[in-house]
C-alpha cells in the first residue's frame, strides 16, 4: 500500500507535539486520511482518549478536534464530525468494509486516572440455590408409569406385594397402593430429603398445581414411636431368621467336607 506521510508542529498542544496525517494513495481505502500525535519524546497516540489520558489534567481536550488538530467551540466541532461521517461514507460507498479492527470510543474519558476493576471482594455474597442447580424438573405423577410391573423370582414366581400402613394414603388422580409404594421406594432411593408427604391440603383438591414433586404421592403422615418399635421387632425377628439360615448352611457344608474327606480316606 502506498501511503503519503505528513507531519507538522500541534500549536493546540503543549509545545513539542507533533501531528502526522497518513494520506492513503492505493488499495480499497485510498483517499482516506489516518491522524495520529507523537510527543516530544516520541511516544505515537492514535485516537483522542489515549491523548486524553495521557496528558491527564496538563490540559482540556473537551474542544480539541483529533482531526484538525485544533481547539474548536462545541457546535463547530459537532458540525466538523458530522462532515467528516458525509466524507467517509461517500469515500466508502461501493466498496467492501474490509477493516477489522475493533471500533474505539472516540469520546474523552471521565477518568483522569487509570482506574482499577474490582471484581471480587470479601462482602460480596452470591447466592445459589443448590437445590435447583443439582436436581431436574420431574414429571408430575411419573410414579403411575410403574404401575402394572411385577417382581418376580429367578423361578418366574411373582414374588408377594408389601403391604402398607393404614396410615399412608395415596394422593392423585388414579392412585393405588402399588404406585404409592413405588413412590415412596423411589423417593427413599434418590432424595436424601425426610420422607413427609404431601404437606398442604390443597395438593389433595387439585394435585396437578399444588403436588410436592419431591415427595411421593400420599398424604401427610406421622410416624410415631410405636411404630418404630414394631418396625425394630421386625428387623431383630429377620435378623435371627437370617443368622439360622447362615448356620444351617455352615452345618451343611460341614457334614458334606467330613463326608468327602471319610470317602477319600477310605
């Protein structure tokens, strides 16, 4: 590309400063004209806030026009903007926009000191709801969608349904005793939340608005110390019924090794 340099004393400047205009004479921007500032120590600025900046409180550039290099009232240098925007857009018309640069604010900054950005600091407090962060939307009554399954033995055999409390009661549309097993079974598996039920009366009028998806379908219930002392008698009673069964089956392995070491021997 060849490009045609001027530079030239900035009287609008403190003394030292220097103007340089680069007048493109070839390729898709030819005609149009770059200005950029060096002062005295040779430093290169492109654009009005660097200057801005950089010279700081030494002098205001609020009325300094970047591409006259001169110091013009407000209104003059609104209508000097203006004519410039008319000269690039008929400079530009009919030709790509092949400039990828960022575009740079050409307004004078309020800070007149480099400015530090915090962006973490001890009394700033963000909440999370962790809740939400780590658990997914479920389906309203997506239970009922185990209704009809059965388990059965490795013998095929349909293996006999637990039976519930009276004191839980299913809550839904269509609702047994199977779903709400279930749901509490499903309930106990993936949530580490206490087991209460639906805890508000209106899930019971219209579930499908005011239904605790994180509980299973039944009613609120109360689990009191009788029933815990019966479902302790029911863990010792299981217990021992499975301590007999390992020492019946220790007994028989026994008898059967005394009866293959006495064939060997013999």
């Amino acid at each position: 590309m060849i490009m045609e340099k001027k530079r030239m004393d900035c009287p609008s400047l403190p003394p030292g400063w220097k103007k340089e205009e680069v007048i493109r004479k070839s390729g898709l921007s030819a005609g149009k004209c770059d200005v950029y500032y060096y002062s005295p120590k040779g430093k290169k600025f492109r654009s009005k806030p660097q200057l801005s900046r950089y010279l700081g409180n030494t002098i205001d550039l609020g009325c300094f026009d970047f591409r006259t290099g001169k110091m013009m009232m407000p209104s003059k240098l609104q209508k000097n903007k203006q004519r410039l925007r008319n000269e690039n857009l008929i400079i530009n018309k009919g030709k790509p926009d092949l400039n990828t640069a960022l575009p740079i604010r050409q307004t004078a900054s309020i800070f007149k000191q480099p400015v530090t950005k915090v962006v973490n600091h001890p009394s700033n407090k963000v909440k999370t709801d962790l809740q939400r962060a780590t658990e997914q939307p479920r389906q309203l009554f997506w239970e009922k969608r185990l209704k009809g399954l059965r388990v059965s033995a490795i013998t095929e055999e349909v293996l006999r349904t637990m039976e519930l409390p009276k004191g839980l009661t299913s809550v839904g549309p269509d609702t047994s005793d199977e779903t709400l097993l279930s749901a509490i079974a499903s309930a106990l598996h993936m949530s580490s939340s206490p087991i209460t039920g639906q805890t508000t009366s209106a899930a019971e009028k219209n579930p499908a608005i005011w239904l605790n998806t994180s509980q299973p379908l039944c009613k609120a219930f109360i689990v009191t110390d009788q029933d815990i002392r019966e479902q302790e008698l029911k863990v010792i009673q299981a217990r021992r019924c499975l301590e007999d069964a390992l020492m019946a089956d220790g007994l028989a392995r026994a008898v059967e090794s005394s009866r293959d070491s006495e064939d060997k021997a013999a």
